[in-house]
C-alpha cells in the first residue's frame, strides 16, 4: 500500500462520480479531480428550461420515499421536499373516445401491479410469460364477457406502463428474476422539477477547480509504470523526488492531455460502457466483466414536453391514461409501426403556478429511440390526433412547444439505465463492481475501481444506487488507506448495501 498521498481521479460527473469525490474529500483525501465529458454535471439527473419552468429531463422520481434512502435525506435536508405538491388525480380515457370509470380502471391497475410487481427467485422465467399466465387466471374467473374485456385492457396498460418503469420494449424480455436482490426502500416519490437540484447538493463545497468539464477520456490506461515529470521551476531536490513518483494509471483525454493517478474510479453508464470498453481500457478488460457487460440491458425512455396555453385537462388531474379497450396481457411489447399506442401514459406538471400547462408524455425502449429522429413538427401533430381520438373531441389544440429527451442519442449516456434480461442473474452485476487487479504493479492495488447503478444489484436503477456505488467506492479507497470519515460528514447517513 502506497504512504504517500494519493492521487484519485473520478471519470463521469454524474450522480456515483459527484458523490464518490464528495464522500473522498470527507474522509481526507485532497488530491481528488473528477473529469466530465460534457459540458455540463449531474448525467442522468438533469435539467432544462421550458417556458418559464425548469424541468427534469432525467430522473425525477425517488424511489424510496423513508430515511432508509439517502438521496430521499438529502433532498428533505435541504428542504426541497416541502415544495413536493399533492400529485392530483388519475384519469383514464378509452380509444373509443370516453372517459373510463376511474374506480374500476384504478382497482383493476391494483390488481395488475399486484402481479406485475412479484419478485420471482432463481426462475429463469421472463416477466411477460408470468404477467400474461397470472392475468388470464384472473380474467378467466370473471363471470361477465364486458368485464373480462375492460379487465383485460387495464391489465395491459399496466404492463406498457412497466415497460416505461424498466426502459425496455417487450415483457418478455425482462427477467422475472430482476428483483430478487432489490433492496425496497419505500413508495415512489415524485418529485418533478426539483430532482436536479440534487447536484447542488452535492456540488457544495467542492472545489470548482478540481472538476473539469469538456474532458472526454478516450483511454484508460493500467497496471503500468507513468512517471511525473517534474515541475521546471520546483526546487532541485524536490524535483529529484519528483522524478522518481510513478503511478500506475494514465487517463488519456481526447484533446491530448493525460492525467496521471494512483486510483481511478469509472463511472461512465452501462451503455458508454458497451460502446466503449473494449478500446476503452490498455491492457483490455477481464473476459468476464467484458461478458458482463455485454449480457446486461441498458434501456431508454423517452419524455415529451408539451406545453400548451391553456389545460384541456381537468384541474385536479395528475395523470392521464390512454387504454385501448382491445389490448390484451398476454403480448405487451412495443411496435415500431404503431409507435403512438405505447404513449399512453401523461403526467400533468404541478402546480400550475409553478410550470403553467404542461404535459409529460413517456414512451419505452424502441419507441423512445424512434422518437429521438422525429421532428417536433411530426411529434406535435401525432400526439394531438392522438389525444383528440381519447378525449372524443376536436378542440384539442397543438401544443405551443414542445421538447423531448435524446438519452439514446448522447453520445456521453447512450440511453437511461440499466435492466436484467431472461436468463441472467443480478449477481454479474457484482463482477461488474469489482475493481480491476494488476499483474505487472501487484503492489498498487485498487488501480481501477467501478461505480454507477449498474454495479448495483440491490438498486440498480435508481438514483440512490449511483449515489450509494459512489460512497461504496469511496469506502473501499478509505479502508484501503485506513482513512476514517468526519463524523458530521453529510453522507454518513448512507448504509453497506
């Protein structure tokens, strides 16, 4: 174990690299730079203008609202949680162009969640093949035919919804397995328009100049032996010592610079990953973490912006739900060629003091992708004819702006978070956290170390566990060197997961 103090760098300024370099600089650690690719902080927690509101185009719901969750403690710390508004009601609309009974359509969303939401253990079975054979029992044992039909549409619509939950495009292509190892720390929460804030959060009090925006890294290099030239206008003597410091990590940025360190802690998503790892890393990845990352799923979804002058919705109206009274459970999956049937869930933006009239329409998998090439102009006029066919009416005007999320296509995300697919157990995703061993530098260990939620396993997914991968990380450096944190550390409230 190196005495001297160490050099760490953090790669990706999302949520696991701010708050790994945040929980590093708490346990002591001083010489701590974290590189952002963009030009901008927090990845998938982020934000933009529309209108005269600031509106989360990445996460915006916590999952986990109880003070097991630490982005939940940090966010009511803050007092941020006291603007969280009542999230109004639930309306459903038919394709046939009526409103639906909302009592019905909401005890018959129960039951689907009821089934949809069941943690299967080591069954090698997909979460479509369980969700269509429990829900055929269900409706199955309903003696009347109308019944059985409106059911049954309900019961899909929540299996489109849960493709939105996961960012995927077929049921059947989600282990019922995903959450064997879930750690469940609560309801959801939503908390429109304040999720970004978060970055503040844990931005305060770093030192602005030991994060550098713009630096895309283009190799990693490991497991060698770097040496630091030393400064031309240092002392002899100190530059006699300086000579002889070697590190065995080199980041090489694409505008030529490299950086130096003792510890680097990748935090780039799943989806950066796939695309970049195995040109990314000098010498390669392990064939297992490689495996690893090319067995997971990283998903998309999509969210569209519509502001409109005035609300056509009712004022008490939290979110809109379109059902097609013809679909069934038994095959809930997307089609690229009726793209417009998989945008059946809106949330309304609220208060309206707040946001004015907006509406969030949210779309999975492929359909987000395909959303991602379309003009505003073509989204504008589908999304309104499509509206119009629900509520049964012409007056339904276009919206006057309109924004959607391109997570697929940033070259610095490529998509939103991760999933587990049929046949592949949560527990590569601890492969895929373990820190990188060198053979040639045995004494330097810990050279490469992986956080981000898709070295979760217990919270993949979720804003806490980029957050908590980071803390983990940092833990792991701060053992490594017999560091302890300060007591009043801000992040201390954070559990071993």
């Amino acid at each position: 174990m190196a005495l001297r103090n160490p050099c760490i760098v953090v790669v990706g300024a999302g949520v696991a690299g701010l708050s790994a370099a945040k929980k590093l600089k708490e346990y002591g650690f001083n010489d701590v730079t974290v590189l952002e690719a963009s030009e901008k902080v927090g990845g998938r927690v982020a934000s933009t203008t529309l209108g005269n509101a600031c509106v989360d185009t990445g996460a915006q719901y916590i999952h986990g609202a109880s003070e097991k969750n630490p982005v939940y403690c940090l966010l009511k710390k803050s007092g941020l949680l006291n603007q969280v508004p009542d999230m109004g009601t639930e309306a459903f609309y038919s394709n046939k162009g009526h409103k639906m009974d909302a009592n019905f359509a909401k005890r018959a969303y129960e039951d689907g969640e009821a089934i949809i939401q069941h943690r299967g253990f080591n069954t090698g079975k997909s979460l479509g093949e369980h969700y269509a054979e429990k829900t055929q029992g269900v409706i199955d044992s309903l003696p009347d035919n109308d019944e059985k039909t409106r059911m049954q549409s309900v019961f899909a619509l929540v299996g489109k919804d849960m493709l939105i939950d996961v960012g995927a495009s077929d049921l059947h292509r989600i282990s019922l397995d995903s959450w064997q190892y879930y750690i469940n720390m609560g309801d959801s929460l939503n908390v429109a328009g304040l999720m970004f804030q978060l970055v503040d959060i844990l931005l305060k009090d770093f030192p602005k100049d030991c994060l550098l925006l713009k630096r895309e890294v283009s190799k990693i290099k490991w497991d060698g032996t770097f040496s630091a030239a030393p400064s031309p206008t240092a002392h002899t003597e100190a530059a006699s010592d300086e000579k002889v410091r070697q590190y065995p990590v080199c980041i090489v940025c694409e505008n030529g610079e490299e950086i130096l360190a003792d510890h680097v802690i990748v935090t780039i998503s799943l989806g950066c990953l796939k695309a970049q790892a195995s040109s990314l890393f000098i010498p390669s990845l392990p064939t297992e973490k490689m495996e690893v990352i090319d067995k997971l799923c990283f998903g998309n979804i999509a969210k569209i912006f519509l502001e409109y002058e005035e609300a056509f919705w009712e004022n008490e109206v939290g979110t809109i739900s379109l059902i097609y009274e013809d679909d069934t459970p038994a095959s809930v999956s997307t089609n690229k060629m009726q793209w417009i049937k998989n945008l059946q869930y809106f949330s309304v933006l609220r208060p309206k003091e707040r946001f004015g009239n907006i509406l969030v329409g949210w779309c999975p998998g492929d359909i987000a992708d395909l959303i991602e090439t379309m003009t505003d102009d073509e989204l504008s006029t589908a999304v309104t004819d499509h509206l119009k066919m629900f509520f049964g009416h012409s007056n339904i005007p276009q919206p006057k702006s309109i924004l959607s999320t391109k997570w697929r296509s940033n070259k610095f995300v490529k998509g939103t978070y991760t999933f587990l697919p049929v046949g592949v157990d949560g527990q590569v995703m601890d492969t895929l956290a373990q820190p990188l061993v060198g053979s040639r530098c045995p004494g330097e260990d810990l050279q490469v170390l992986f956080a981000g939620e898709a070295t979760m396993k217990t919270l993949y997914g979720t804003v806490q566990g980029a957050l908590l991968s980071g803390h983990r990380e940092a833990d792991r450096l701060a053992a490594h060197y017999k560091k302890t944190a300060d007591p009043t550390s801000t992040t201390s409230l954070d559990k071993p997961v």
